[in-house]
C-alpha cells in the first residue's frame, strides 16, 4: 500500500471495511484474553485496580462475537476476503483460549509489566472517537484512514502504550532526585488547599510553561532537533500522528514537565486528571479535523494552532510551541495563526528523517551527513 495515491487506498479501505473492522476488533480481544491470562506482566496496576470487570468481560465477549461474524460476512461478501478470514481465525483462537471467561487469580502480584491493557483500551477508545470524527469534520476529506505512514505511527503507539512503566519511571524519577531541594512544604500546603479543578488549571499551566521551555529547546539546539524532527516527519495528520515521538524526545519532555508538577505537589487525583488532559488534547490536535473553531484558538491549543506547528512553511518555522494554552506562544513571541488559514503541506523543511519507526529510533544517534 505504500505508493498508491491517497484517493485509491481511501477507496481500498472502504472495499476492505469489513475485514479491517473483523481483524481490528479479534486483535483487541485477543489482547485482552492475553491480558485475562497474565494479568501480572501485561496490565497496568493503577488500572486494573478500577476495571469494573463485569462490564470489561461483556466487552471481550461482544468483540469477540462481533469479529467473528463481520470476519465471516468479510468472506462471504469480498469486503476484505483475506483480512476478515484472519479476524474470524483470531478471534475463534481467543475464544479457545477461555474467551471472556478466564479466571484472574487475586490478588495480583506487582511486577515490571507492559502495558497491553492500556495499548488495547485506548485504541479501542481513540479509534472509536476519532476515526468517525474524522470522516465527520475531515479538513482534508481525500485523506484516507490508513494514509501514508499509518504503520510507522501505529508501531509509536503500540512501543509508547507497551513501555507505559518505564516512561511513567522514567518521567518521575529525575525531578526526585534532582529537585527535591527545592520543594517548598508551605507552598504545596496552600495549593493543596484550593479546590480540584483549579488545581487542575494550574496543573495543566504549570506543566505547559515547562513543555514550552523543553519543546523550544528541542526546536533550537541541532543534536535535540535531529531527536524532535521525528515528530515533525509526519506529512499527513491525523488522530494517530502525534504518537510520532523519538523515546528519547518522550522521556525528556515529559520529565521536565513533571518538575513543576512535582515541586507544586497536586493531589493524586489532580495528576491523573491532568494525565487524562494532556492525553485527550494531545490526540485531538494533531487530528484531520477541520470544524472552525473560532475564539477556542485563542484559548486552548486546537488542531490548527497545533498543525501550523508541523507547517512545511518557513514562515511557521519554529512557531506555537505550547501545548495547552496558546496564549503562553504570545506571550514568548512564537504565535503563529494566520486568519482562518491552514498549512498547505506539512513535514520538515530540510534533512527528513527515514520512513519506519527502527530507521527513525536510530537516525538522531547517527552521523550528520
Ligand atoms: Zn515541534
Ligand atoms: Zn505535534
């Protein structure tokens, strides 16, 4: 699929729909059979304690069902022959495997795990959201679903989903052990004090004027640009774009968000409303997504602030850096909106890095030609 022109495989996928929607569906249930069977190293123990389990086995079952019949009409009617036969075989194989049904020994031993819980549940949850948003509110309708690099970011979001523990790790441990110095016990008692959702606001704030600050840095020194050009290789967006992110680019702005974070001391549940925050708006703008969304520009990062950020167009060249509020861009002198314009191409202007997610993950590391 990697030549054909956007128009053909947008009209290949409809062909295909049922096979695609056949094997989408068995994949997510065999995951989550998989997860059913080794609860200890594939799931996320912050979520498996607030699974509602009955409700999570009804969901295994109907997918299960629900592959195997549009996998079985996928056949008998040519929508995509080949794939439903693989999404009927795949979840024929998750139901042999004890289906919805398997027992989870209690408790559950804590140990280093991979997220395949949260890489099933938040595809499921994004491509049930976005991908009908997107044929709904398309800014580029001829885009296809599986457009050009689609299996470059799918591998971003399955590595990124997977290594959930070592990135939550990785994202913490730096601002405790390099600026527990600075906490200041009275300040974190005054902000613990107000209510949640202002909380939240200085949260989102907080963490936003520290990204800006790590994401600039990316954008202006040379060895941290060739880590952050990955991000901005992508010439379609969409939904699935933003999972674009060299680990190295991850790791090293999410730490340096979490310090005020870490410094300011917001409640558990402050945290985890951001994590849900930052996650949902970070999806939403990168989205093919093109409903005017007028005076929101000003206010909240939206999907054509954030695409003039990937602009192949010098004028937008290191632009809109922020990622929540794009008033923090105006302030520091990058806002960048032209009327009610958007990019006409995206991707980096010069020295683009390779097509495919191991060519990029060693591209940064080697020599500059
Ligand atoms: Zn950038
Ligand atoms: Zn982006």
């Amino acid at each position: 699929m990697a030549t054909l022109p956007d128009r053909e495989r947008k009209a290949l996928g409809r062909r295909w729909l049922l096979g695609i929607v056949s094997l989408f569906l068995a994949t997510l249930a065999a995951f989550a059979v998989l997860c059913l069977h080794f609860p200890h190293v594939l799931t996320t123990p912050e979520l498996r304690a607030v699974y509602p389990m009955q409700v999570v086995r009804a969901l295994i079952a109907g997918g299960i069902v629900l592959a195997a019949a549009l996998g079985a009409l996928a056949v008998v009617l040519r929508r995509g022959r080949r794939l439903g036969a693989l999404g009927l075989g795949l979840s024929l194989a998750a139901q042999l495997a004890g289906g919805a049904w398997v027992e989870v020994e209690t408790p559950v031993a804590r140990s280093h795990h991979l997220g395949l819980d949260w890489l099933a549940l938040d595809l499921l949850l994004l491509a049930i959201v976005f991908v009908p948003l997107e044929r709904a509110f398309a800014r580029l309708p001829e885009q296809p679903v599986f457009r050009r690099g689609w299996r470059t970011d799918l591998a971003y979001f399955f590595v990124s989903h997977l290594l959930v523990q070592l990135l939550a790790l990785a994202t913490v441990v730096p601002a405790m052990l390099l600026f527990r110095w600075a906490a200041w016990p009275a300040l974190k008692q005054a902000i613990a004090l107000q209510p949640l959702a202002l909380q939240l606001a200085l949260a989102v704030l907080a963490a936003d004027l520290a990204s800006y600050a790590a994401h600039r840095a990316f954008h202006a020194v040379p060895w941290l640009w060739r880590f952050h050009a990955i991000h901005h290789s992508s010439a379609a967006l969409d939904w699935l774009a933003g999972s674009r992110l060299h680990l190295v680019d991850v790791v090293v702005t999410r730490a340096i968000a979490f310090v005020p974070l870490f410094l300011l001391g917001f409640e558990q549940a402050v945290l985890a409303a951001y994590l849900v925050w930052v996650a949902t708006q970070a999806t939403w703008i990168h989205a093919n997504l093109g409903a005017p969304t007028g005076w929101l520009d000003h206010v909240l990062v939206t999907p054509r602030f954030h695409h003039w950020h990937h602009a192949a167009d010098p004028a937008a060249r290191d632009k809109n850096f922020a990622v929540h509020f794009p008033w923090i861009d105006r302030l520091f002198g990058t806002h960048y909106l032209p009327g009610a314009a958007w990019p006409a191409r995206y991707g980096v202007l010069e020295d683009e890095p390779p097509p495919g997610f191991t060519a990029q993950l060693w591209w940064p590391f080697s020599r500059r030609r």
